[in-house]
C-alpha cells in the first residue's frame, strides 16, 4: 500500500470511528464543500437514473442536525465496514476507496431496526495538505 492509499484509508477509519462514536462533529469535518450524495431507492437499483439526493450539496448545519437526530433516535446495533479497494489518480491529488458497509440501528422509541448494508464508493478529493470525501453513492448490493 502507498502512502497515499493509507492517507485515503485512513480518512475511511476516521469516518467509521465518527459513526461508531456517534459524533456528527466529527463526520461532517470529513466533507469537502462541494460533497454529493446520492442514493439509490434500494440496493438493487444499479442504474442511477434511478438514484435521488436525499441530502442534497453538502450543508453542514443541516447534515450535522439529521445525524444528531438519528444519533438521538437510534442505538447503533454494529457498524461493520471493509475496505475492498483503493485506488489513487496518476496526479496523487484524487482517489476512491470501495467499501462494505454493514451498519445497523435500532429506533429507541419502536425497536424497529434500520440497516444500511452494501458496498459504496466514496471519493475524496486532496486539498491542500488533506483530503476531503467529495463524493459518495448510496450502498448497492453486488452480491452473487
């Protein structure tokens, strides 16, 4: 692995640390600016004529409110996520990692369970001395 590739993993751990700690602080520091994120209305739509924006350009008071909210609604039941790739351009200033995300919340008022399970590519952008997660797709089962 170059040192790129373990700066860009280590931006993925920093992400998964911020949801396991359930800290919105610390995930909204991860975003560029200009993130996007679109979802596909289920695991199965790989077409992304298909997908919404949900979340809409990144706004950092409104992103950080919605997760304080989940965080207050919900108990995170595990956050399992593995890294499948990471791949870095040729110039060193862009790159994405793949990876699988396994995370389940249970609402604290219904017992009702939440799961985001599926594999997302999320993409980060080199600023300066740091990297930014610009872009992230929704999780897609790729499963046989």
């Amino acid at each position: 692995m170059t040192d790129t590739e373990r700066e860009i993993q280590a931006m993925v751990d920093r992400e998964t640390d911020a949801w396991d700690r359930q800290d919105a602080e610390a995930l909204v520091s991860l975003f560029h600016p200009d993130m996007v994120w679109p979802w596909p209305p289920d695991a199965g739509a790989h077409d992304p004529v298909h997908w919404v924006f949900p979340l809409g350009r990144y706004d950092r008071r409104r992103w950080k409110a919605g997760w304080e909210e989940l965080f207050r609604t919900h108990e995170l039941v595990h956050n399992r996520r593995q890294t499948v790739r990471i791949a870095v351009s040729e110039e060193g200033d862009g790159g994405f990692a793949v990876v699988d995300v396994d995370t389940l919340w249970r609402d604290r008022a219904s017992g009702a369970l939440f799961h985001w399970k599926g594999r997302a590519c999320k993409g980060y952008t080199r600023v300066g001395d740091r990297w930014l997660l610009i872009l992230h797709t929704g999780l897609l089962d790729y499963s046989e």
